[in-house]
C-alpha cells in the first residue's frame, strides 16, 4: 500500500528512504520537492534518480485533501472546506495582512472541547486528522496561493492551529506536522510564527514544551473556575490553578516570553469591569507573563450568547491595559464567507452527541446567571439578550 510522504517529518521520511534501501540525503531532496516545490509528480523530481523514482512510484504518493468549496473574502481572507472522507470536512483560512501571511490549520475533524461560543464544538466530534491531513491543508494552501499570486516566493509567514479541533488531543500527528513547518528544508517558519491553540490540556502543554516548543495561545475566557467551567468544560478537568502553573513551566521551553490569552468577549457573561479586574489579579497572582488578545463574538444561532458592544471591549481593554498587560483587540477578518475566529464548522459525522452536552451547559449557565451566589467568587452575569 501507497504511503502518503505528507505523512512524515524529515526524520520519517529518511527512515522510510533507508526501508528503499536508498541513502540518507535523498530524503533532503525528496522533502524539498515535496514541501518547497509543492511537486507532487515523481516524475518532476528531476535530480532524482529513475531507479528511486520508480520506487516511489510503487511505493509512496503525495495525496493532496480534495478541495470541496473556497470562498474568498471581500478582505482578501480565503476559506477552503477539504473533504477529509466518511462524510466529514474541516476548514483552513488565510488570512493576509501587508507584513504577513497567517494560514489557520485545523488539526481534528470537529472538536470534543465542546466551548459554548464556537461553533465548532456546536458541531460535535468525529476524529482525529492524520499529520498529512493536517500538512495537507498548509502544502495546498502556500502552493495554491503561490500561483494565485503569481509568485515564487514564499507565502504564509505564520501558521497558527486555530483552526477546528483542540490540536493537543491529536497530539501524536500534531508533532510531526509541526516538525515539518519549522524544518528549513520544508517551509522554514519560525518556532515564533507557529501558535498552537489550547483550551488548556495541562499533561501536553508540559510535552510541548519539551518536545516541539513554539508560540502558544490559552483559549482563557473566564477568570473565576465556575464561569469558565461552563465556558470551557475542560476547565472542569483542569482548573484555571493548574493552568496558569502549566503556562509558566511551558515559558521555560518557549520561543516567546509571554504567553497570548484568548478571551472571546461575550455580552453580559464576561465582559464586565469586574471581569477585568478578576483577570489582572489571576495573572498577577500565578505570575504568568502576558498578553491579551480581547476576541469580538461571532454570533451563531445555536450558542444563545451575544457580542459585547464595541464601547464595553474597549473599556474592559483600558482595563487591562491600565493594569499593565498588553492588550489588543482581534481585527475581524472573513466574516461575510463565516471565516471569523469561532465561525469554522466544517461538516463532521458527530460521535459525541454534543447536543446533549450543550443543554445542560446552557441550563447550568442559565442558572449561574439567574443565581449568581452559585458562582463562588463571580460577580452577578447578567443574561444575554439573546436568550
């Protein structure tokens, strides 16, 4: 059987060159065709040999993920839905901006977090992508958008796993993959221009940073537990206590000194004064260095959460900012094609029966909201509009 050479890192791919009795700096070569040029013809690889050629051919393919809509954006953002088969697709997004070019990767088809203002665990969980599944959408993405453009110089600069999924519950493909996006033979990005995205899966946050350390980002949200129970679930598993330990042990590995906390801004849930107030004192508490990145809500009809008003994100970012920590607000991009941060949900076979799950987070939030006593800790949260 055929093996897919998106599949391996270069260290996988040596293994498998020396399995065709070949040598060692064939792989380089073989890499470099695969990644640099984006060949996905043996025959094109013309510093090869016939002989390993024909090998290849009888061994090995380069099997791109079909490609089952695009859409571009009114802002230049492009979003792709890739067939990723039994009836199940995930979503990528480039997103460009004049000093660089971000593609936004998905590493799971659906997403068992389950987070009650995205989208994508609204849709459930179906399985875990392969390494080449997740490569794949980064191969099609940058050679794409090479002729698109009409260039020949490198493309996407960052690549952030943002995308569908929670990339550290698909840790053993995730690595590799993100191997082969640091390695200069490949794509050559930098461990500071490769983000990986967590809800907080404290045991791979602490492999992560042993194992592949690059920039990351917490999916944050809440600073009491109880909000953030019902926000992120995983927070039930591990508390924000542990989380921001886990951020200062990953700081020791990592290529950046602060760690970016995501928190999508939502109308009279976590948006208040004294939200912000609660966040200045977890982070100067657990001594984590930081920075924010205040996310504007996409609404979709099944979240019943709203977005915080303009006015009140740019009251709780002084506050923040006041306070001392580096503040920005996420810029909206590709919202008209649904490519806006928590607005990738694919098409995924749900084997989680995640509308269960999601009425009883929505009681329970209802709860916390009418019965703000039952938060320890948290201020009265107010009960969006839409509800």
């Amino acid at each position: 059987m055929a093996v897919n050479l998106l599949d391996f890192d270069l260290e996988g791919l040596t293994a498998f060159c020396e399995s065709l009795g070949e040598k060692k700096f064939r792989a380089t070569q073989l890499f470099r065709w695969v990644h640099q040029k984006g060949a996905s013809s043996f025959d094109d690889m013309s510093d090869l040999a016939k002989s390993l050629r024909d090998k290849l051919k009888d061994h090995a393919e380069v099997l791109a993920l079909p490609v089952l809509t695009q859409h571009i954006s009114s802002d230049g953002t492009i979003k792709w839905l890739f067939d990723v088969g039994a009836g199940d697709a995930v979503e990528a997004v480039f997103i460009p901006e004049a000093d660089r070019g971000t593609l936004c990767v998905s590493s799971q088809a659906g997403c068992a977090v389950g987070c009650r203002f995205c989208s994508t665990g609204h849709q459930g969980f179906s399985r875990n992508l392969k390494t080449w599944e997740i490569l794949a959408q980064l191969w099609f993405a940058e050679h794409f958008l090479r002729k698109h453009l009409g260039t020949t110089d490198r493309v996407i600069s960052n690549v952030v796993m943002m995308g569908m999924g929670e990339p550290l519950q698909n840790y053993a493909a995730l690595i590799p993959a993100l191997k082969t996006m640091l390695d200069d033979h490949a794509y050559g990005l930098s461990r500071r221009r490769v983000t990986v995205s967590t809800s907080g899966v404290v045991p791979m946050m602490d492999r992560l940073g042993q194992d592949c350390p690059v920039a990351l980002a917490v999916s944050l949200h809440a600073p009491q537990d109880a909000l953030r129970d019902n926000l992120v679930p995983l927070n039930k598993k591990y508390p924000l206590a542990e989380l921001m330990s886990a951020c200062v042990r990953y700081l020791a590995h990592a290529p950046r000194d602060f760690i970016t906390f995501e928190y999508c801004m939502l109308a009279g849930v976590n948006d208040s004064s004294e939200h912000a107030l609660a966040l200045l004192a977890l982070v100067r508490d657990s001594g984590v260095p930081c920075k924010f990145n205040l996310i504007p809500f996409n609404p979709f009809p099944a979240s019943g959460l709203t977005q915080s008003a303009p006015s009140v994100v740019q009251a709780f970012s002084n506050i923040l900012t006041s306070g001392g920590v580096v503040t920005t607000v996420r810029k909206t991009r590709g919202d008209d094609i649904d490519a806006a941060c928590g607005q990738l949900a694919g098409d995924v076979k749900d084997r989680t029966r995640v509308g269960d799950r999601m009425s009883k987070q929505r009681t329970v939030m209802l709860h916390l909201v009418r019965s703000p006593e039952a938060a320890t800790h948290d201020k009265p949260i107010h009960e969006p509009s839409s509800h």
